[in-house]
C-alpha cells in the first residue's frame, strides 16, 4: 500500500511479571490507509495493546519493539515524549469505549470540545466556541446551545458517544482509533453512531483502526478485517468477503456467532488447536 498512513512491521510487547516476561503481541505487522480497518479477536488478544503501542500508552512494565512503526513521516518508535503530544489528538485521535468514563464530570459539554480545539490549534476562546457548536451540529446533536451547557451525566450514552467523534474529529486528525466505540450502546443508537462516523471519517478523508469483538458489525462497516488471536494477527481479509475467511480461528469465530435463520439452543464455542499459536497465517486466502 503506498499511500499507507500507518506502518508497523513485526511489533512486539512484552509485559514483565513476578512469574516472567509475558508476550501480550507478537511480530504483528500491517498497514492503514485512508480506509477503516477493523481488529477483531477475543479479549486478551492484543487488539487493544497494539493500538495503544502506535500512541506510546503501553505500561511501564511493557516492553514495545518493533521493526517499523511509521505515521507519514514520523518515526513513532523513536519519538520523544514531547513529539508525541503533538502527535495524539492533532494527528492520531482515540474514542474509548464509553463516554462516561472518557469526558471529565466536571466539565460542560461545550467547554470539553472546545478545550479539545484550543489544545491543537491557536485560537482565542470565542473561536473555539464555535467550532465547538459546529461540530456538535456535524455529529447531529439537536438542540446544540442546550447540550454545550449539560454536564456528562446529564446526557445519554449515544449523545456521549456523539460527543466524543465530535471532539476527536475537530482537530482534523489523519488517523482515527476507535476502541470498541458502540459496544456499551443499544442496536439502533449504535447503527446512528456508526452512521455519523462513516459520514465524517469520508467527509475529512480519515483513516479509521476500529477494535471490536463484532464480527457482524465490521463485515458491514468495515473495509478490511485483521483478526487477532494470542497476540498475532492470525488472518487479513476483506470485510465484504469475511465469511470466506480460512484461518480456522476466524471460521470459529463466525460460526460462534448468533443467527437468525439458524436458530441454536447452544452457540458453538471454539475449540482452540495449539497449531494456532505459531502456525501460518492468512492474507486473503493465502497462507502465509
């Protein structure tokens, strides 16, 4: 891919214990461009270790080495600190999980977003302001002059999840990180969110790396598809043609997944093979 935003060649991260070295990821490599591509895999796979490495946010007790990890021009591995606060936010964004723990309670909504702008860019107060009410209109916020004066617990959990994409994008970041974005929400908020999303990620040509256990979900809104499994990237494969997929571990996973028109008394739980550890992985069919 030579437009790739995102760069990163055989990434590894090591977490020291009082029993030993435990390799959270291992020699995970791939590339992002202005597409959205989906991690998906069980929880304690690596999905949200590897993301949080791209940022520097790994632990103390981690270890991260890797071969490459290129943004555009910038040598994330070797950025200091400093480098790094220019970097997250302004150039590569994060919506966590669930707003109520990611907005500060003592804050209104308004004042948040438009922090959010001032931080990356020079601007006085009232500008900020309203770029802020401009972008709470872009995530179809209704009623915007009333929500920038509620606090977060005055307010849904869709709206704060709209909240968040709105002060993630009003940098105009390259890359976005969404971590398990809509799993807190119901189905139709969640496909409202997803919708907006979509919208803004095309309208400012982002790229977008979305971690999810929902393999339903990313075969709909997703472009490519990386699965994870005990810290590698086992399988790479297009969204659309998810359910070709022949790592076995992806084919467990779909098969573990609720249908309509199969009804089950039982959902299929995977049965692991120890092969899987360090045996081929696939990249569009190929293995590898």
């Amino acid at each position: 891919m030579n437009n790739a935003l995102l760069q990163v060649k055989n990434l590894n991260i090591v977490f020291r214990s009082a029993q030993g070295d435990y390799p959270a990821v291992r020699d995970v490599s791939f590339q992002v461009g202005r597409e959205k591509v989906a991690i998906v895999g069980e929880s304690g796979s690596g999905k949200s270790q590897t993301c949080r490495a791209l940022l520097k946010l790994t632990p103390k007790i981690g270890r991260v080495s890797a071969s490459l990890m290129q943004f555009g021009d910038i040598d994330l591995l070797n950025s200091s600190e400093k480098q790094m606060r220019q970097i997250r936010g302004n150039r590569i964004s994060m919506i966590l999980q669930d707003p109520r723990y990611s907005l500060n309670p003592l804050m209104r909504i308004g004042d948040q977003v438009a922090e959010a702008f001032r931080l990356h860019r020079r601007a006085s107060k009232g500008e900020a302001c309203e770029r802020a009410r401009e972008m709470l209109e872009a995530v179809h916020i209704r009623d915007v002059e009333k929500v920038i004066r509620l606090y977060p617990h005055e307010i849904s959990g869709g709206m704060g999840q709209r909240v968040m994409i709105a002060m993630m994008l009003i940098p105009e970041p390259d890359l976005i990180i969404a971590d398990e974005p809509t799993s807190a929400l119901d189905v139709t908020v969640r496909q409202q969110v997803l919708a907006i999303l979509n919208e803004q990620l095309a309208r400012r040509q982002t790229g977008l790396l979305f971690i999810s256990h929902d393999l339903n979900l990313v075969s709909r809104f997703c472009d490519r598809v990386l699965v994870m499994y005990a810290g590698r990237i086992v399988e790479e494969i297009r969204a659309d043609r998810l359910e070709q997929a022949q790592h076995p571990y992806t084919q467990a996973l779909l098969a573990s997944q609720p249908r309509l028109h199969q009804p089950l008394d039982t959902l299929r739980v995977p049965t692991r093979d120890a092969s899987w550890l360090n045996g081929p992985c696939f990249r569009h069919g190929v293995a590898l």
